[in-house]
C-alpha cells in the first residue's frame, strides 16, 4: 500500500478550525501543505485564504490587511469585494498585504485572491464601517446626540435657533441624513 499525500485544500479545510485561533502572524503551517506540480503535491491547485486581519476598515480605504493561507506566489490580484485592493504585495507564498479600497458606504464584503490557477474567498466578511447620518429631525437632543454616535459618528456644533424654548428639539442637521462619512466625523445639529 503506498501513502499519497493529501492535496493542500483537503489540509487547509482541516486547519481552518485552529488557524481561526491562531494570530495571522503565527499561521506559516500552510507551507507544509505541499509544492505545486511536485510528486504528492496539490498538482497546481489555485490559492487557498486561512484567514485575515484585521476584519474591519474605514469606508475611505487605506486599511492594510494581512491575508494568510498558501498557494500566493502566482497571485494576480486581490479585490474586496467587485472593488480591486488599492495595492498588494506577496510577502511570500502564506502571506499577501493588501491595501482597502474605498466604499461609497459601509458594507460587508468577502475577499478574494486571483491566481492563474484559480480563485481563493474568505469564509466570513471584510467589514467597511462609516459614520452614517441617522434621521433626528424632531428628537429631543439627548436622544439625538445618542443615536449619532450610535451611527458611529460623532456630535459637532450643536446651534440654537433664536426662538428656541424647552425641551429643544433637533430642527435641522448637516450633512443631510442618510450620507456616509468617515467614522467619527461630526454631524452638527440645529436645535429650537
């Protein structure tokens, strides 16, 4: 009888379940999983993503993130989602950096790399995250400061109309409801 070694996606299923527990810094194991082409090898089977981090960036982009798995020495490209990473780099054949593109919004997205020989997606999402600007016209402003950072923003110039009497309610807000901005930025209120 004669032992023939598993190909790398039957190993990476494998070790999937404990690399989620490792840092992506510590996952190197996936080169043991064979050499392209070679005798037992994965016979040229595409790349394969164990994990990457971190698992959160701003709707800007700019958000380097460290992809671990194996088969990268031939990757061709890595999108978030439809969108192309900014820019990548093969670090080596475990390990891709690659920078966030922009999102017109916040969004869940998978990752991809390309290769000649195939594509790899992420098992779970990359998550674009902004400051969203709620809809408090008539809230009662401790409510509204409250559901802006909610919102992941933050509260800015906070102005009173002339004819403004207790209990003050939010009558005007900039930017309008329902843009998406950087996390953190700030939503200014006008209140009577």
């Amino acid at each position: 009888m004669t032992w023939t070694r598993p190909g790398r996606r039957a190993l990476i299923a494998v070790a999937t379940v404990v690399a989620a527990l490792l840092p992506v810094s510590l996952i190197a194991a996936v080169s043991a999983f064979g050499d392209a082409g070679g005798p037992g090898g994965n016979g040229g089977a595409g790349p394969a993503i164990v994990g990457f981090s971190p698992q959160e960036g701003a709707i800007g982009g700019g958000t380097v993130v460290q992809i671990s798995g194996g088969g990268f020495e031939t990757a061709t490209g890595v999108t978030f989602g439809a969108r192309p990473a900014s820019s990548f780099e093969v670090k080596s054949p475990n390990l891709i950096t690659a920078v966030a593109p922009q999102m017109p919004r916040g969004v869940n997205v998978r990752i991809h790399v390309a290769a000649p020989s195939g594509t790899a997606t992420t098992n779970r999402d990359f998550t674009f995250i902004g400051c969203h600007v709620p809809r408090v016209k008539g809230a009662k402003v401790k409510r509204a400061r409250r559901t802006i950072v909610e919102a992941g923003c933050k509260v800015g110039q906070v102005k009173r109309a002339r004819t403004a009497r207790k209990p003050l309610r939010v009558i005007g807000i900039s930017p309008r409801p329902g843009t998406w901005a950087e996390p953190g930025s700030s939503v200014s209120l006008l209140v009577r």
